[in-house]
C-alpha cells in the first residue's frame, strides 16, 4: 500500500485481550444468558425439517427403489422401504452392465470419466491464467473484468450452450470462418457426435465456477512473497512454481471439484452437443429415468454415482469450512 | 514506480531492444492480457450473437436475414408474445421464479442467524446437511425428488407446480445460507451485545439491529435465487407433468433439440434480461443499504465477490 490511509484507524488491538473477550463471549453463549435455550433450535427447525423431508427423505426412496422391484405389468418400481426385504438383483445388474462380458454400459462411464478429466483440466489451464491476470494485472480495469467474469454465471447454461449450437451449425459462423481462413473448405459437422465438441461446451459451461476460486486465492496471495523469492534468486519459474502454486493449491482443488462435480452429473450438454457416441453418465440416468420398468436401474445408477461423488464432495466442504475458519 | 526507474538498465547505444524488453522482469504480461481477451470474446461474444439473432428476419438461426421483431411479437402465432406455449412458459417461469425466492430466502436467512450462534452438534449436522444439498450435483436430487413424488408422495404431491416448487426451494435454499453467513461473520457479534446492553430484549436486537445490518446480504440472496431459479432446468425438467407446468427453460430445451426457431433466442434472452433486471435491482439495493458502510470500492465489485 503506496497511498496512507487518511482515515484514522482503530489500532489493532493486543491479541491477548481478543482471545479473552473471545473466551468470555463463548462462556456467555454457553451459559445461555443471552437468550433462551429454545431460541436457535426454533430458528433452524423450519429449514432443518424441510431438509429431512425433501433432501434426506428422497435420497432414500433412491436406495428404496434401487433395491425394490418393478411392477410386471405396469413397469412401476416398487420401491422397499424396510431394509431387511431389500433386494440386490438390479443393483447387481446395473454392476454386470459396467464390468464383465455385458459391459455395455462401460463406454459411457470411461467415456464420463475421460471427457471430465480432460475438461477439468483445460478449466483448470485457462481458469488459472485468466485469474492471475486479472488478480495480479487487473489494476483499474478490475471491476470490469470481474463483471465480465461474473456475466456467465447470469446468463442460462442453456442459452450458452444453445448459442454455440447455433455457431457450430453446418452453416454457421464457426464454419464460414474457418473457410474464409482457409482451414477447412468444406464445412465440418462439429454437432455429430464429436468428443472435441461435447468436451470444450463442457469447459463452456463450467469454467466460471473455476475462475472466481481461483481469483479469491491469488487475490489474497502477498505479493511480496513474490518479491522475497525473486530476491532470494529463484527465477520466474521457479518463483511460480515454488510459491504461487503451493499458495492457490487449495483454490485450484476446491475450483476443480466444483466444476467436475455437475459434469459428472450432465447431461443435457451431450443432448445439444453431440450424439449417442458421445453418451455419458448423465445420459444413462436421464434415458433409463424415463423408460417403463426402469426405475430400479435408475435408482442404482444415481445411488453408485452418489457414492462416487462422495468422496470430491466431502473433500471439498472440508476444504471450505478450513477456508471459512482461516478467514475468521 | 521509483523501483522501475531503478531497475531498468540504462538505454544501451546498441543492442536487441526487443530481447531486452521480453528479458525485462517489470514489463506488462502481454500474452496474458491477449489471453484473458481471448478467453473473455470467448465466453461472451457467441452469447450477444444469439441475442443478436432473436432479431433474425428469416426462420434460421445461424445466416442472418435482415433485422425484424418477428419472433419477439410481430408473427402471429410463432413469436414469443404470441405463441401459446411460450407464454404460458413464461408466466411459469416467473411464478416459480417468485415463489422460490419468496420462500427460500426468509428460511435460510433465519437458519443462517440460528447456525452461527448455536454452536451445537445438531447444529453442526444441520448445516453439513445445507451444505451437502449445495454440492450435490444436480441430477441426482431431480431424480430422487422425482422418484418421491411418484412413490412415497405420489397421493400428497403429483407432479406439476407444487412438486416444482418444493424441488426448487430445497435446491436455493443453501444459497441464502451461505451468503447471510459469510455476512454474518464480517458483522460480529458485538453490535447485538451493544443492543442489549442498552436494555434491548433478545428478540428486539435481532429485529431491529441484526436484521437492518443482515439486508444487503438478503437482498443479493433474493436476487441470486431469482435468477438461478428462472434459469434452472434440471429439476423443473423432472419435475414437470404436463406441457402446461413446463417453464421457459425446459421449452428452450426441447426446442433446441428439435428443430428452433429465432423464438426460442427470443425467449432466451427474455429470461437474460429478466434475470439482469434482477441484479441491477439487488445492486441498488445493496448500494442503498450499504451507503453509511462502504470502505471505498465500487459496490459492484463488493457484490460480484459476494
């Protein structure tokens, strides 16, 4: 900071007399003083309650139903509520589908795998370097990049994606540049079923996700630790590498996480994007949804992708409630 | 700058000064900027074209054929305004839209307030629940909502506007959680305790002094769940029961996967401006809010970081 701030600012106060106060606030919240013992719990319960009912409660109808039966005639499931009737046969049927000799299902779920792998990883790339730019050499324009960054996340996933389906039609503009460029004479059919296309409307559709976590870490990162390590005689590699990456590690995770977590789950990207060849996890669930006598096989894919999920799910509250604590 | 001034070597009669300029440790990251050009035409120009194309004369939607409001409300029967379908979408849309965020909001606000003061293992649960429904990708609470209503709800809640209302709500309602909480935590609990320490009831100093303090980051909580709702498609899309509960992101949808017309770009960016309509409102909120507390900085940017 070159300017001194003309403000009079409270000196920061001795940090024993904090963690005091801090200690005798807690004892007082503890003892209840302040308000009622009933007072919180009546606050939270509207919420809480409707979280049981339509959050908890659905999330195990799923399981009831992957683990019930259909109905012969109607294709219904019929879901089993009571544990101890649960029935493993189309979960393990769904299971034979992605491993073994029947693995017809299998392409879709490396294909899921691959296609987010490689989306993450270019949201990551670009994500980084816009952010840094902006972070670090935004300067006064930086309340116009941010909202520039920040329009994405205002505008319909859907007219996005429907934008660049119209651009990459066979007729379109993708297609009238690049033989005005002279790349391709004769016009590409980007919409039949291409991994190239399905993967960048994924990183499309996510990046903004990616950007703004990104930004939030080198934002806060000192710039003179920069300095220090420059002066110390690392390089510019070694000083990026060394210092600015170990410092926004945790934003570029929490920022990979929260893009791939919906991809895993999309399916409406591929739907105007590509094709049957391009088919994903998200299109299993959304085609076996609709189809009669389905219903258990629906449920058993959501429930092994939930499951899956776990894993990047919990890992990334963690990584938030640990940036939440670090800021307070 | 002085350190510039220093650091750059004094102009040598000869040598490359292109070398030296892309040697130099202080010069501007120009293929940086260029990138993040780039990448911003990138990510914003094939929207204005689709906007742009709303106003397409002829049926296509990728060969411009002269400017019209055809598809906004000049045809007859296929244009936004006038075509059935797309109508009925768009009073779907906005009623799901106000509802949810009539709702959602006031609940989450006062689990926000309950959670950061009631240090306490259901409240602890409580909010890692909130949380999970934030992470949880999409799909997966559509179709278990979905298989809700059609099995252990199927005689209490059919599908249709009921049933996408209650999706809807669980879906925004950890946004105003995360948002009043992140407040919440710049705020303290210090102005409460001065409120009672000047003869305020508990129930007076959250009314009349947590709340006033908790407004900006409640209307930015409006403002997010009414455009995130007017743009969600995956649980409205599970949802819905007849062509009549379908709100206009769903018609966009299937439009786009048979055979569109500019109509649908038009309703597409309907829906754009309603949702920017909503921010800029929020923002002047927020402005009008926050007018006795800003540190310097715009307000736009407090509120994008938000």
């Amino acid at each position: 900071m070159a300017s001194a701030p003309t403000t009079t600012t409270p000196p920061a106060e001795p940090p024993v007399k904090q963690s005091k106060r801090a200690a005798k606030k807690a004892a007082r919240e503890e003892s209840g003083a302040w308000y009622p013992r009933w007072y919180w719990p009546s606050l939270a319960s509207p919420s809480a309650l409707w979280l049981a009912i339509f959050f908890i409660l659905p999330l195990y109808v799923v399981v009831s139903v992957a683990f019930g039966t259909s109905d012969p005639i109607f294709g219904a499931p019929l879901p089993v509520y009571e544990p101890w009737y649960w029935s493993g046969s189309s979960f393990q049927q769904v299971i034979k589908r992605f491993v073994g000799p029947a693995s017809f299902w299998q392409p879709s779920l490396i294909r899921t795998l691959v296609f987010v792998a490689i989306a993450s990883l270019i949201c990551v790339v670009v994500g980084f370097l816009v952010a840094y730019y902006v972070a670090r050499y935004g300067g006064k324009r930086k309340t116009l990049y941010l909202v520039l960054l920040v329009a994405p996340f205002w505008i319909s996933y859907l007219m996005r994606i429907f934008a660049w389906q119209s651009l990459l039609q066979p007729n379109g503009y993708v297609n009238d540049f690049l033989r005005i460029i002279h790349v391709a004479p004769t016009p590409i059919d980007w919409l039949s079923g291409k991994p190239v296309t399905v993967i960048l409307s994924l990183v499309y559709g996510y990046i903004p996700y990616m950007i703004l976590p990104i930004y939030g870490g080198i934002d806060r990162m000192n710039v003179s630790w920069l300095e220090a390590s420059k002066d110390l005689g690392a390089n510019p590699f070694r000083t990026f590498f060394r210092v600015t990456i170990p410092v926004s590690k945790q934003a570029i995770l929490a920022g990979a996480v929260i893009v791939s977590l919906p991809m895993f789950g999309d399916y409406y990207t591929n739907n105007l994007m590509g094709s049957s060849r391009t088919s994903m996890y998200g299109n299993l669930i959304d085609k076996t949804i609709t189809q009669q006598g389905q219903g258990p096989r629906a449920g058993s894919l959501v429930l092994i992708l939930m499951v899956l999920l776990l894993i990047p799910m919990l890992y990334y509250l963690r990584s938030t409630r640990r940036a939440a604590e670090g800021v307070e | 700058m002085s350190e510039v001034a220093i650091g750059r070597p004094a102009p040598a009669p000869s040598g490359d000064r292109l070398t030296r300029w892309l040697k130099s440790p202080w010069r501007k990251p120009v293929g940086l900027a260029a990138f993040t050009w780039a990448y911003l035409a990138w990510s914003i120009l094939p929207v204005l074209v689709a906007i742009a194309f709303s106003f397409n004369a002829g049926r296509s939607r990728s060969t411009w054929q002269g400017f019209s409001f055809r598809w906004w409300w000049q045809d007859p029967t296929d244009s936004l305004f006038h075509d059935p379908a797309l109508r009925s979408a768009i009073t779907q849309s906005l009623k799901l839209s106000i509802v949810t965020m009539l709702i959602a909001v006031p609940l989450g606000t006062l689990f926000a307030i309950a959670i950061d003061r009631w240090h306490t293992k259901p409240a602890r649960f409580a909010n890692f629940g909130m949380l999970f429904s934030f992470v949880l990708p999409e799909i997966i609470l559509g179709v278990a909502l979905y298989l809700l209503f059609t099995n252990l709800l199927r005689s209490l809640v059919p599908l249709g506007t009921g049933a996408q209302l209650l999706g809807l709500i669980t879906f925004q309602l950890s946004y105003p959680v995360i948002i009043v909480r992140a407040r919440l935590l710049t705020i303290g609990g210090f102005y409460e305790e001065a409120a009672m320490d000047l003869g305020a009831r508990p129930r007076q100093a959250i009314t009349r002094v947590l709340l006033p303090l908790l407004y900006p980051a409640i209307f930015a909580s409006f403002a997010i769940v009414f455009a995130d709702t007017i743009d969600d498609f995956v649980t409205v899309n599970y949802l819905s029961s007849t062509l009549a509960t379908q709100p206009l992101s769903v018609k966009i949808y299937s439009a786009a996967r048979a055979s569109p017309t500019p109509a649908v770009n038009a309703a597409a960016t309907f829906m754009l401006i309603t949702t920017f309509v909503a921010i800029g409102i929020a923002i002047m909120m927020y402005r009008w809010f926050t007018r006795g507390q800003r540190s310097g900085g715009s307000s736009v940017t407090e509120f994008v970081q938000l």
